[in-house]
C-alpha cells in the first residue's frame, strides 16, 4: 500500500476554509484509492510579548492530535519568532527560524512515497522532502497565496516562485487561479486544476425540513432572505452590503429579510453604513460552523461583492444548500456560479450587481453547480494524476 503524507497550515478552533477542504480531499481521496494517507497540520502561535504586539489570543490547549470529521491530523506547533519577524519585516529575508522548522518536518516524511501541500508555508516542506528524499512532492494553491502576498512582498513572491518551479506538479482550486498565476507571477510550471466541492452536510434539506429551520430563525415564510457569509474585511468588499441591501430592497418590491453571517474587522464599520441607510439587517456575528448548512437552507440569495477570491467555498455550499448566487468576476467565482452571475467591477458595480440580484429572486431562474465541481470529481482526478509518479 502506498504512503502518502498530506500537509497544511491551519487552526485547531477555526476549521473552516482551506482546512475544511483538506479534510475533504482526505476522505474522499480515501474512498476511492488504497492510499495509507497521513495528514499533518502546523499551527503557528504566539508567545505572550507577540500577543501583546500582535493582538492575538492564548492558545492554551496544544494537543499532538485531533479528529477531524474522522480524519486523523497530527498538529506541529510552532511558536513565532520575533527573530522571524524582524529578518521579514526589516531585512526582506526569509524567517530562518521557520524554515528550519519546516525543513525538519520535511524529513519527517521518511517513509511516505508521496507528498501533497496545500499552500506556501507547508509547500516548502513538501518541496524540501521531494529534494531530500526523491519523492513526488505536490502543491495546492487555494487563494491568498498566489493573489495576495506575493504582490505585497517581493520575498514572498520570489519564493512562492520557487516553490512552483519545483513542485512536482501544482494544484490551482481554479482555472482563474492558474491564470493569476501565469500573468503576475510566472509560467512554464507544471500545474492541473482540482476545484473545490461542498461537504456532505451542504445539501437542500427537504421542504418539510426547510420550513422548520425558517421557523427557527424567526424567517416569515412569505419572505426571501438575501445574505452576505464571510469574513467582515476589505477584500469582502463587506462596505458595499447597505448599498446592495439598499438598492435590492428598492427594486425587488416584496418582502425581504437582509442576513449578514460573519464577523471581522469591518463588522462595525459595515452595522454603522447599515443603520444610515435605513436597512434593517439581522448581523449573526461568528457562527459555529455546524450552523452554517441550517442557515443556507433558508437563504434565497447569496451575495458575493469580493475584490478577489480563488473560487470561495461559500458560494458553492449555498448553491449546494439551494440558494441562488450573484458574486464579483473575479478569478475562481464565474466557474462555480456561471459567468451571467458573476458581475465585473467597476462602474456602476452595484446597479449591475443588485440588477442581477432582483433576477434571480424573481425569474425562477434554475443555478445549478457544474458537475465538476465536487468532492468526488476532484478525488478522481487527484488518483489519476497520483498513479502517473506511483505505477
């Protein structure tokens, strides 16, 4: 049996995003392929001097394991350094102190005949064991890693570089990532597209179902519930949501109820906008993440005003709960929500944004999910690919 040792960065109390796609790519790879597949997590920390500093919080549990909806993923801690901070920072160089952990967690794929990371960070782990060890080594590339830091950060972007040059082979969640890639950053890397899919617990519930959770969240069944998910940030461009309630509420004629789900930076800033509008919106804050599901089965429309994304793992859950989605153009978001539903930015964005949005609350306009888009499509496709370098 083959051994194959699957890598990432994340948070033990925020399992969300990209840790909730490793975990999928894990279980469903495993449901179709005689792989030994070990998963293993880094979690950065911070020391109290870099709490104070950083704003951050205690992390006091610190287990060497945890379940994952049944996957097994060994944790490395590792506490930031302000020796990292200041080679970064001051000197543009890498953070040694970081490195030299990674690189010892690359020979601790000894072992495995195969290793796949997801991101940056973890892929210099990877790239270092496929080096050391002469193994396949294999990179994810989820969003931020390509469309962000490396144009913020000359070092960054010049080991991001690197590390897909040296990849085996890379994985982009979108075609429009890849592409990203290509323009701003490099080309002549080998690279294959494996898109994100929805959990199994993002589903239509029946209408039965569906009309208890609406009870529960106090939803009127005459009314359309129209909501923003996500992270109250710049990049969410979460300031345009009073505009878009606004104009939506203006134009669509019936009864609506505005959900904001989610909590960030902005979240205040964006209550404020709402409330000198007039718009009256129902903000959640954080919800744990086995809510989510039960929330998407009763909203009728996702909104999406990002400035970027790779392709969001939110807009594929809602239209796998039965909610239709109107999104930005940008990147990854036309692949899973169909280009007439993906509204370039711009001028007069929000016109043309709510325009759509009235489109689909009112038309019965049918938004289906490609078929590619799915756990089990992109398991297939990473077994076929891993069979070229196991055989």
């Amino acid at each position: 049996m083959k051994q194959i040792a699957v890598l990432f960065e994340g948070d033990i109390n925020r399992r969300l995003g990209v840790f909730n796609a490793v975990i999928n790519r894990v279980k469903h790879l495993q449901q179709i392929a005689d792989y030994k597949i070990d998963v293993y997590m880094l979690q950065v920390y911070d020391g109290w001097l870099m709490r104070r500093v950083r704003h951050t919080k205690r992390v006091a549990f610190r287990p060497d394991e945890i379940d994952a909806d049944g996957v097994k993923v060994h944790v490395t801690w590792f506490r930031r350094r302000w020796s990292d901070a200041i080679l970064h920072r001051l000197f543009h160089k890498p953070p040694r102190a970081l490195m030299r952990r990674l690189h010892r967690l690359g020979w601790e794929m000894r072992g495995h005949d195969l290793v796949s990371a997801h991101d940056r960070i973890m892929g210099h782990a990877a790239v270092f064991a496929g080096e050391k060890l002469h193994i396949p080594c294999f990179i994810t590339w989820h969003g931020a890693s390509i469309y962000t830091d490396p144009p913020r950060d000359p070092m960054i972007k010049e080991m991001t570089i690197k590390l897909l040059h040296k990849a085996t082979c890379n994985f982009f969640v979108s075609q429009g990532l890849l592409d990203k890639a290509h323009a701003e950053l490099t080309d002549g890397f080998p690279a294959e597209i494996l898109l994100n899919g929805a959990s199994e617990q993002f589903q239509r519930y029946s209408d039965e179902k569906r009309t208890h959770m609406r009870e529960k969240y106090g939803v009127n069944n005459g009314k359309k519930v129209v909501a923003f998910v996500g992270r109250f940030e710049p990049v969410k461009n979460v300031t345009l949501l009073p505009d878009i309630y606004q104009k939506i509420e203006e134009r669509y004629g019936k009864e609506l109820e505005f959900w904001a789900i989610g909590d960030g930076i902005q979240l205040e800033e964006t209550k404020r906008l709402m409330a000198a509008k007039g718009v009256k919106c129902h903000f959640t804050g954080k919800v744990p993440p086995v809510e989510i599901p039960d929330l998407l089965n009763c909203v009728d429309l996702l909104v999406l005003p990002s400035s970027l994304e790779g392709l969001p793992l939110v807009v594929i859950e809602a239209l796998s709960c039965g909610a239709h989605v109107v999104a930005t153009n940008v990147i990854g978001t036309a692949e899973a929500v169909g280009r007439e539903n993906a509204i370039d930015l711009g001028d007069n964005f929000v016109d043309r944004f709510t325009a759509r949005a009235v489109e689909l609350l009112s038309d019965g306009i049918d938004q289906q999910l490609p078929p590619e888009v799915s756990w089990t499509a992109t398991a297939t496709k990473e077994n076929e690919i891993y069979h070229k370098y196991l055989d």
